[in-house]
C-alpha cells in the first residue's frame, strides 16, 4: 500500500510511531516490522503527493535511528587497520541497482547469521541516473531493510565514484565540478558519510612526469576533500576516498600512488592546515566494470594483478595510514578470486554488476518483464550498439539502465517471485563475505565506530 496523502500518512502511523519534537519513538516494533515498514518504504519512494515522500523519508530515518540503526562513517575502522589494529578481511561496497529494499533485506539476512558489520552499502554518481534513485531514496530503502529484518548497528552508506567526467569538464570545468559538489551535498544530507572522490577521469597520461600526470587529479580530490570536511555533521569524521587509475585503464603503480599522495597531501594542507585526508585509495589492476560479455553473452576471464593490488594496499597503510588500496569492478571475478583480496590486505572491494545479473538472469525472473525491459533498450538504447555486437553482448551491456525506467515493476513483482530472487542473492552475499571474511566483524565496528544522532529537520507537513 501507498499512502497517497498526509491524511492516510499520519492515520497509518497512530500507535506504531510518534512524533516529539524531531524524533521519533516506535511504540510497535512488531507492527513496523511486519506491514508499517513495507508500507512507509513503497511511499517514500512512490507516493504522487510531494509532500507525502519526505515526510515517509523522515519516518523511516528517524524510526531507524530510534531503533539502534545509525548512519556512520567507516573511518574510524579504516584507520585502525591503517595503524595496524585491525586486519584480515576485506570490507564489501554493495552497489544495489534493482529491488533495493528487497536486496538489502537479502544483504542483511546474510549478514546477522555470519556477524558481520563492515558492510557498505553505495551508488555511484552514474547508477543514480539509470536506476532512477537519488541519495536519500537509497538511504531510506537500505534503512527501511534494517528495520524489516531486525539489523541493528552501524549503516554505512556510500557515494561510490562521485566522479568528474572528463569530457563534461573539459567542455565546462566549473560547471561539472559544481555537479559533483552539489551531488556530494545531497549525498550527506541523505546520511552518506562515505565519500569517494572519483577525479582519476582527469589523469593525463601525456605530461612528462607522473606528478605532472596526477596534478589535476589530486589538485580536484583536495578541493572535493575540503568542502566534505566543511560539510559533515558534528561528531562525525566522513570517510573519503581517492583514485589514481580509472578502472579499464592501465594498471597503477606505487609511483603513481607516491605522486598522488604527495601533491594531495600538500595541496590540502594549503587549503586548510589540519584537515583530514582520505582513508583508502582505488586503484586499477586489471578489472572492468560489468566484465567483458563475450559473443554468447557470458563474461570473459579476467587477469587481476594481485601482486600489484598487494604492494599498492602495503605502500598505502605504510607511507600514509590508509586502510590500504580499494578494488573496483570485481562483482563478476570468478568466486575463487575472492579470498585473495584479504590475503592481499586489499582494504574494500566494490562489487555492483553480479547482483544485476542474478536478478535479470534468475529463472524465476518473469520472462515477459525481461522483454519488455529488453524491448525498452532496444529502442531507447540502440545508439549504444557497437558494430559486431551480439544481441547477447547488447543486452548485457546496456540492461542496467533498464533499471530506472522498470523500477516500480520491479518493486511490484508478485511477492513469492521477490522471495526467491531475495533468497538467491543472500546466498551470493553469504558466499561473498565468507570469502572476504567479514564474519564477526560486528563488534570490531563497534569498537572502533561511534554512533551519532545526527538530528533532520521535521518536514513541515508533520509538524
């Protein structure tokens, strides 16, 4: 059910939430979980009366709040394993393109039977467009999802590849660098207090040094970093990231790290003595985002360096105290790969496209939706068809963005057809943080992260 105006909004809430004075108190935990929640996350996301959403939106933050569940900063993990603390496994950033609530019920069941707590949830400056989700929707999806399966702790919530796109700046520098700032505002608002800065796009691999080649990178990633520190709520330290190689490029090597580091790190500090630097750094070696389709469909074999991965992670918490060095593109690697990263003492992996697939591909996704999304970017996305591409290859790489268009079929696929993709992916999530070995990560995040009530202002229609 969506409740279609105010009226309908606050009657539904009578004896399950109350309203005092910028918080909210749950007064039916038992009547949130089993309908409430499925009801205020389906308006907050689809309700037709603008003042409606927010107010839904609010709840939702406020009652997870309430119930134990906080927006929070990875930081203060990240640099305990950049001292040394902590190590061992590799935390998994979880971009949900499809279903959100659904899959981050999926998320969360796997993570309360193994005890993990370092988990991201993110969504990249790209996905927003494509999936039709803006920040503070996918804050509220993946927080209705705690409330609904009884998750309590830290929610870290992530912008992923908040990324400057070159050809955009290089026709309006200032214009796209405003996108970025505008988006990362939005961003904290919503509760994401991880940020990663994606300026690697600017590199230029044609000036004579690798400092030369790193300037505006690092340059943009300072700037970015201090309007964050300017930005973020009282008491909270926002994680940020940078990047040093754009995943589909050339490998990165320490120098490259050691040109980054060296002009950010100065460049920094002549915007303002004393700020925080960033807490990882994403490198390239070797992946693709989305994997390569072959003829056929399926995705081909990838060679990842992970001597380099190890050495850049090592250089990192060594030289500058970061958690270490972040993976990319690494959802479609074959599952053997996935013990290697904590082995290697990669700091975080980012895994998007595999969950996409496992949806679209599911045999119980039903096959007419599945046309129609394909018959949708057969016309809307025919100018993304590359000479010799299969139809196969097409659809693989352009079906993400049958997403936003087909999102509230999605949402409104018939409920034992969402059971069995949910219970799918939790299987492929409880795979994952196994072989990243994230188990029992709960309480080492709550030693090293500090809950923070950061308060939102009541919408006007609920005071």
């Amino acid at each position: 059910m969506i409740y279609e105006n105010m009226d309908l909004l606050k009657k539904a809430i009578e004896g399950a939430l109350a309203v005092d004075r910028g918080a909210v108190r749950v007064l039916d935990e038992n009547r949130l979980r089993e309908t409430l929640i499925d009801e205020l996350i389906r308006t907050a996301v689809f309700a037709p009366a603008e003042e409606t959403r927010p107010a839904a939106r609010w709840l939702i933050r406020r009652a997870a709040t309430a119930s134990g569940i906080h927006a929070a900063s990875i930081q203060g993990l990240y640099e305990a394993i950049g001292r040394g603390e902590v190590s061992g496994f590799t935390v998994p950033a979880i971009n949900i393109r499809a279903l959100a609530y659904d899959t981050a019920q999926a998320v969360f069941r796997a993570a309360m039977a193994a005890g993990v707590g370092a988990m991201i949830f993110e969504i990249a400056r790209s996905e927003i467009d494509y999936t039709s989700q803006r920040p503070e929707e996918y804050a509220c999806a993946a927080a209705a999802a705690a409330l609904k399966t009884g998750y309590r702790g830290a929610l870290f919530l992530q912008g992923d590849h908040f990324q400057v796109a070159a050809k955009k700046y290089a026709k309006d520098p200032e214009g796209e660098v405003r996108a970025v700032k505008d988006l990362i505002w939005e961003a904290i608002d919503a509760g994401f207090y991880n940020i990663d800065i994606d300026t690697s796009t600017l590199v230029d691999l044609a000036e004579a040094t690798v400092k030369q080649q790193q300037r505006i990178n690092y340059s943009l990633a300072a700037e970015l970093t201090t309007m964050i520190r300017d930005l973020e709520p009282a008491g909270i330290t926002i994680s940020v990231g940078g990047e040093i190689g754009e995943v589909g490029g050339k490998n990165s090597t320490v120098e490259e790290l050691h040109a980054f580091m060296g002009g950010y790190l100065e460049t920094l500090k002549k915007n303002s003595a004393g700020l925080k630097g960033i807490s990882k750094i994403s490198v390239q070696t070797g992946t693709t985002h989305g994997g390569v389709p072959l003829a056929d469909g399926s995705v081909a074999q990838v060679k990842l360096d992970f001597a380099t991965l190890e050495e850049l992670s090592r250089v990192a918490r060594t030289d500058y105290g970061l958690a270490g060095a972040v993976q990319h593109g690494a959802s479609t690697l074959p599952e053997e790969a996935f013990d290697r990263f904590p082995a290697t003492g990669t700091a975080e992996v980012h895994l998007a496209t595999g969950f996409q697939n496992i949806i679209y591909d599911s045999p119980s996704f039903p096959a007419a939706l599945r046309m129609q999304m394909y018959d949708y970017l057969k016309r809307e996305a025919a100018s993304e068809r590359k000479e010799g591409d299969t139809e196969e290859q097409f659809f693989y790489k352009t079906r993400k963005k049958g997403i936003g268009p087909f999102k509230k079929e999605l949402w409104e696929l018939p409920a034992a057809v969402r059971t069995a993709l949910g219970g799918e992916l939790e299987a492929q999530f409880a795979l994952l943080f196994r072989k990243l070995n994230v188990g029992n990560t709960l309480d080492t995040v709550n030693r090293f992260v500090t809950p923070v009530d950061v308060p939102l202002s009541v919408p006007a229609s609920l005071t």
